[in-house]
C-alpha cells in the first residue's frame, strides 16, 4: 500500500469585497507570517509549511473529492505530512538547481486572505501558485489550498485524482469524466489508462489511447493525461499533437498558459507567445516582472525591438527588485543599440545586485559583447572604476 501511495503522489479565488477596514499594519504582519512560510521552504524546512496547513480539513478535502478505496483513506489519514509534502515537491519543473519561492501579491479580505508565488527553478522556468488563506483570530493564517499554473489544477484535487489512478474504481473512474453516463466499457477503458499512468507504461497508454473512440479521447481528464505522458515520452509528434488539443479544449484557460508558453518558445512559435503571457497574467490577476521579461524574449525574437524596450521598461517598473527586469531591459536596449539606455541599466545590475559588468564578462554573451566598443560603455566603465 505505501508503493501504491508513493506511485499516487508522483503523479500528481476566492474573490470577495476587499475588508477596507483593516488595519494597514495587520496586513503587513499576515503578510510577513505567510513570507516567513515561504522563506522556510527556501530554505528546505517544511515545519512552518506544515503548521500552516489544517491537515485534518485538507484530508478531508482530498478523500471527500472522489471515491477513493477505504485503504487508500487509512494511508493518508496516518501519514498525513508525509503524503502532503511528497504531492508538493513532485508539482514542480525539474530543476538543476533550487527551486525558490517569492511572494508577488498578498491581499486581505473579510476572514480571508489570497497570497501570489512565484516559484523559480533554474534556467528562469517559472511556475506560481495562489493560495487560498483563512484568517484565525487577530493575526493567524491557514492554509486551505492553493491552485497550481504548473500543474493546471488545485493542489487537493490532483492529489485525489493521482489516487484515483492507483484504484480505479468504475466508480471513480466515472466521476473524473464529463459524460456521466459512460457504459461499462467506456469505463474499463479508462480504468486501464489511470494504471498506465500509474505504472508510467508509455506504451500501453498510447496503445489505449489511439485505440478510443473520439467522444471518450475529448474528455478533459483524457486531454490533460494525453499530454502529461506525451511529453514525459518526450515524442514530438505526439506532444504538438496534444498540445493542440489543450487549446480547443481549454481555450484561453491560464492554467494551461505555462506550459504552452514553454512549447510555443520551443517550437519558435514566438508571435503566439506574448498573448498566452496576457492570458496568464489576465488568470493571475498581476502583472509581474517575471512574465513581463518572458514577453521581452519574445519580442526580440520576432525583431520588434522597440516594443521589447517597452515591455522591459515595465518589467523594472512593476518589479524592481527582480533582477531579472534589468538583465532583460539590458538586453532589449543593447539589441536596440541603445548604448546610453543600456548603460542605465548596467548600473541598477551592479548597484542593486552586485554585479561587475567589466569587459571581460561581457565578453562571454554573445548579445553583450557589442557594448564593449561603444563610447557610451566606455565612459560609463571609466566613470564607474574612477569611483
């Protein structure tokens, strides 16, 4: 039975009227206790995490969102900071590195509180989660849940489908379908795919898959699936495939937005890039420096350097203290052979973070190394060393 939970695990706003009447200084220390959560988690302790959670109503969450075996809910109900924390390290994109978190939006309701994350993992691959907050007495957050643009889904009903795909019940399999009234057949079918995607049987499930009829391969649950493992197959073919699938089916749907963005850059779709970053930003309900900087890469790969100037100049706006903002808007403005405006930029980079931006760093970037031979670089590198 652990096997079947760790398989599962693997596998993987509420918007009301603003309290006005809050104290500004009680948002700000909600806000600190919930980044002190995150920083803890930044720093690879899970404790604060954990005491932040309402454990017993998350479980009750996760078993009351489908039909899951009664051995399945005994696991959970014993392990419970085990299972949670396995679900949360495997819903994010692999990383060479750590993977940090930054909270970009923390907003206070009536008993209720909606915090932003940004999660950043190496190679500037992001995902976020919105976390759904109570407020428990004067100045106590828990967790309820939080919805992953990563993984397209809220945290406690992915993790119910991941164990539903270790059992499925017709039962279960029935309810994470659209069409209720599926026959016998239709169900076993799918009860076959949930365990190839369980035992990750690339082979069975495809085999599975192109043999459905095509009222059951539209089902959301199906399109979704047909996704996950065509991409962890890392089949071409089959991935633009599926990927064209989740935009009829989801269409303009944010939470998918991530990981179409990340195909459209690798498939150099850059023109269909910009307005996917505007439709996540639209579901995020924030404009933040790091989707800003994602649409400059875009635009200076289709050759509209201006519009790059602009998108960048936003991206320090909304977010100064991303250093990510100023390496794009240096980027932008070298490509733009904007040697003065580029020299602005370089000084926020050294300033702000540290950097020294000496020729022979330069050097070592293929787009930089213009600026070495341009008299505005030249007077600015002197003025900086003359101190």
């Amino acid at each position: 039975m652990n096997r079947l939970l760790a398989l599962a695990t693997v596998l993987l706003v509420m918007l009301v009227a603003p309290q006005h009447g809050h104290a500004q200084s009680q948002d700000d220390t909600l806000r600190a206790e919930f980044e002190a959560v995150i920083q803890g988690l930044n720093d690879n302790s899970f404790k604060l995490f954990h005491e932040a959670i309402d454990q017993r109503a998350m479980l009750n969450r996760v078993i009351g969102t489908y039909v899951i075996s009664p051995d399945i809910r005994d696991q959970l109900g014993n392990n419970p900071r085990e299972w949670i924390e396995s679900a949360f390290r495997s819903s994010f994109p692999p990383s060479d590195g750590e993977i940090l978190g930054t909270v970009v939006a923390f907003e206070v309701y009536e008993g209720t509180a909606r915090a932003l994350v940004r999660w950043e993992s190496s190679g500037f691959r992001f995902s976020y989660h919105v976390y759904e907050l109570e407020i428990r007495g004067r100045d106590n957050l828990t967790i309820v849940d939080w919805i992953d643009y990563y993984q397209a889904g809220r945290f406690s009903e992915l993790v119910a489908q991941s164990f539903v795909y270790t059992m499925p019940t017709p039962e279960a399999t029935l309810q994470l379908l659209d069409d209720k009234s599926r026959g016998e057949g239709e169900l076993f079918q799918m009860g076959e795919m949930f365990k190839a995607v369980r035992d990750t049987r690339h082979d069975r499930f495809f085999s599975i898959y192109d043999a459905m009829e095509e009222s059951l391969r539209s089902e959301k649950i199906v399109t979704k699936l047909n996704l996950d493992m065509a991409m962890s197959w890392n089949d071409a073919g089959r991935t633009g495939r599926a990927y064209q699938a989740i935009v009829a089916t989801f269409p303009e749907d944010p939470l998918y937005s991530l990981q179409l963005v990340g195909f459209y850059i690798a498939t150099r779709q850059f023109e269909k890039v910009i307005p996917e970053l505007e439709t996540l930003q639209a579901g995020l309900g924030v404009t933040d420096g790091a989707t800003e900087s994602l649409k400059v890469s875009a635009a200076m790969a289709l050759g509209d350097f201006g519009r790059a100037e602009e998108l960048a100049v936003n991206a320090t706006r909304v977010e100064p203290d991303l250093e990510l903002s100023w390496w794009s808007l240096l980027r932008a403005r070298t490509a733009a052979q904007d040697w003065a405006g580029a020299t602005e930029a370089m000084t926020e980079l050294e300033d702000r973070f540290g950097h020294l931006l000496i020729p022979q760093k330069l050097r070592r970037d293929r787009f930089l190394k213009a600026l070495i031979n341009q008299q505005e670089y030249k007077d600015w590198r002197a003025s900086r060393d003359a101190g």
